[in-house]
C-alpha cells in the first residue's frame, strides 16, 4: 500500500511538472506532418488507484494538424477548437466527454507512425477546477491515414425539422410508451413525393452519421421522399454502454412517420434503412405488438437491415406483411450473416430474406478504406446469443455456454450493462469497403424498391 501511494504521488508530480513546463509554451502553429488517424485509450489516477475504459477505441484525427473526433469510436469526445499539433510534434487537445473536462499534452516523436505515443492528461468533473483532476496516461497509436470523405454532389436540398420522440431504454418501455421526452432533428429531401412513400435511414451505435448520409444519397433519386434521423447525438456516449438503445431507435422513427402524417402528407409506404444496431432497430417494426400499440407504422412495407444484427431467437409475433431484408458481408466476423440463418430458420420465416454480397462489415460504404483488420473494432455477436421472449424481454445468452441474463428477472439497468460488457463485447474484426459488394448491393436496393424484384433473384440472395 505504502509503495503504491509513493507510485501515485511521484507520477503526479511528474505529469504537474510537464502541465507546468507545457502550460506556458503552448503548440504553435498547426502543421500537417503529424496527420493521421489514432485510436486513444487512457488510464487514470485516483484515490482508488490506476482506472482505465473498457470502452477505449475512440478515433482521434489529425488534419492539417488541427485535432478533430469523428464520434465513430468507443468514447464520445468533444473537442474545443485550440486542440491541434505543430511542425516540432507539440500536441494539446482540449474538451469534454460525458460530464468531464479533459485536457492532453505531450509532444509526439519522430517515429510516431510505428511507435504508440505516450502522452499526459488531466481529467475532472465539469464543475471542478481541471487542474486538481486525476492525473492520466494517454496512448495514441496510428492507425493509418486520414480517410477521405466521400463528395456526395448537391441535389435536391434538405428540409431540417424538429420532431418529439422519447428515451425509450428498452423493448418494454417501448410497448408502454415510456420515456423522458426530447427533441429530435431530421433531414428530409424530395418532401413533395411523400404521398408516393418515404425512405427513413436511422443511426447505428454512434453519432457519427458518414455511412448514413451515404445510404440516403443513394437512394435520394427514387422517386420518393427520403429522411435521415439524427437520434444519436443527443445520447450516445459510447459503444454498448446502452446510452443509446435500438428501442430509442425504433421511437425515433414512429414519432417521425406521426409528425409527417400531423403536418405534412400520409406516406404511400414507409421504408427503413439502418445498419448495425440501427438495424436491430428497424426488426423492431415487424413486431406485431408494436403494430397494435402504434398504428402508423402499419405504412412500413420493408426494412433493409444492413450488417444486420439479427437476434438468434424470436418467440412472440412476426408480422408477415413487411419484407425484411438482413444484409451481411460474407466475410463478417462482427455482425456474421450466419446469426441471422439462425434467426430465419428458427420458425421458417417466409419473410426474412438473407442477402450476402463479398466484404466484412461495413462492406457497403465507400466511407471506409479496403477491408483491413481492426484491432480496437468492438463485437458483440459472435460471443452471445440475443432471444427474445413471446413478452418481449430478451435472454443474452453466451455461445456454447449456459451463462445468460434474463431481463425480465434481472431487469434493464447497471447490472445488465455490467453484464454484457463482462461476457459479450470482444475486440478485433475485419472491417472496410469492397466495390464489388457495394455496388451489387446497390444494384438489389434498387430493384427491390423500384422494380419490386423477387428475392430469389437478387444478387445476393442466399436463402
């Protein structure tokens, strides 16, 4: 114990004497020669000793060497605008993720494309004074270049609306219409075609909304109206920490086909789009019991699940009258299609439609550089099993395994998380962009929404 207090008290003074040694000599100007992608991870010091994130992953950019987060990783920072890096590898980021402030200072080294740089941080509640924060160790570790964002070309422009949806946690609050009350923003495009249908692309399981701009621009020139939810960033604080829920998901788009049908026109057809956990998501519609508790989203016809998050087991009704189409890359070992199989088969559904096309996850975007591995890449499929009960509830039950947790018993809260994040969520996946994937998938989207094409006769049908 006693070696321990001298541990923390001598790496304390340390990283003050750097603060101290930094604080007067900020970085100069920013300079491109650091630029990159780094994922982030930190351990800080307490009175209860060295406190790490299970949750680290986050992606780090450096552009013209101002520092920037995309959201996409593990952790939800923001950033102020005086983050940034100079020619001579001086770095400080400064901003607030959750309820704290955090600060970052250090200087990289020359060999920092192949080496992981050590830096030194202080982090603290927002209303208390930084400087008297607990000390922190910070690791970035390059990752590759800065991806270069798709140049998606002017169309017909956006419509931005405010809708009121709820937090509705779980499956069960969803039945109920449960939920503190928020306001939602959304993009729709083609507003004079909503009476011919509408295409509704939901978030996945971060606020990063890249591969979702993607998916509305490539459908924006079918004819109909299309929106993209913007759910995420008003609750997202990081993957699987259940801050943001598919149920929430799934509250978003039946309080937005409500709004359009109080101000503007009852849509023909509603068709959802998501990936991932927005994909678990947009299942959600074809529960019948949902149907009975909001009657409007009876407009949906089908759903385009895209790196489809299927749950092993569904024991209570599916309707039959929306097609639900579950996309995977053949090579997925994050969302892998053969869950899905699994899903399809349990009671032979008719209206399940398995769709493979060559890739891993995220096969679809261009977003994305080639399918590479991903060290930090989180899953949670491959390890556990999710079966929902003919009450909704859902048993997580680990592969090969007779550990579970029954929500019904167990409840929604702390000690669910707790759960999962201890038993489900592994690290490491191959993930990326493959044009040939891509474009026969596109190629199916679009004959299934304008030329109502069998699934059989798809390109990626697999059935």
């Amino acid at each position: 114990m006693f070696l321990k207090s001298v541990f923390l008290v001598f790496f304390s003074l340390i990283i003050n004497s750097a603060f101290a040694a930094n604080f007067f000599n900020p970085p100069g100007e920013p300079s491109g020669s650091f630029d990159g992608e780094y994922t982030f991870s930190h351990i800080c010091y307490g009175k209860s000793g060295p406190e790490g994130d299970k949750y680290d992953g986050s992606s780090f950019i450096i552009k013209n060497g101002i520092v920037t987060n995309n959201k996409a990783g593990a952790g939800r920072y923001v950033l102020k605008d005086e983050s940034r890096i100079d020619k001579n590898g001086k770095i400080i980021i400064k901003g607030t993720r959750k309820d704290s402030n955090f600060s970052i200072l250090g200087k990289f080294s020359e060999n920092f494309k192949n080496k992981e740089i050590i830096l030194k941080g202080k982090m603290n509640g927002k209303k208390w004074q930084l400087s008297k924060g607990r000390t922190c160790k910070i690791t970035f570790k390059r990752t590759g270049d800065v991806k270069k964002r798709v140049k998606l070309e002017n169309k017909v422009k956006f419509l931005e609306i405010e809708f009121s949806s709820k937090n509705t946690n779980d499956e069960i609050q969803l039945l109920n219409d449960e939920g503190e009350s928020l306001k939602i923003k959304a993009k729709i495009r083609n507003i004079k075609n909503l009476n011919k249908g509408i295409i509704i692309v939901v978030p996945s399981s971060n606020a990063n909304m890249d591969d979702e701009e993607i998916y509305e621009y490539k459908v924006s020139d079918f004819g109909l109206a299309t929106a993209i939810i913007y759910g995420a960033d008003p609750r997202y604080s990081s993957k699987f920490s259940g801050s943001y829920t598919s149920s929430m998901i799934m509250y978003d788009v039946i309080a937005l086909i409500k709004y359009l049908q109080e101000n503007y026109k009852d849509p023909k057809e509603v068709i959802l789009m998501g990936s991932s956990t927005g994909s678990l998501a947009i299942f959600k519609a074809a529960w019948s019991d949902y149907l009975d508790k909001y009657p409007s989203i009876s407009k949906i016809s089908k759903v385009f699940m895209i790196n489809a998050a299927c749950p092993d087991t569904f024991d209570a009704t599916l309707r039959g009258d929306i097609e639900i189409f579950a996309i995977n890359g053949k090579e997925d070992d994050s969302t892998p299609g053969w869950v899905c199989k699994n899903l399809k088969v349990s009671k032979n559904y008719k209206n399940i439609h398995l769709l493979q096309y060559e890739g891993a996850h995220h096969f679809e975007s261009n977003y994305y550089p080639p399918t590479k591995f991903i060290k930090n890449g989180m899953h949670a499929l491959p390890t556990c099993s999710i079966n929902y009960k003919t009450n909704l509830y859902s048993v997580v039950k680990v592969r090969n395994s007779s550990t579970f947790y029954d929500t019904e018993t167990g409840g929604f809260g702390k000690d669910q998380k707790n759960w999962f994040g201890k038993n489900c969520v592994k690290k490491g996946n191959y993930q990326g962009y493959e044009k040939k994937g891509a474009d026969n998938f596109w190629i199916d989207v679009k004959s299934v929404i304008l030329n109502d094409t069998k699934p059989e006769e798809l390109i990626g049908f697999t059935n």
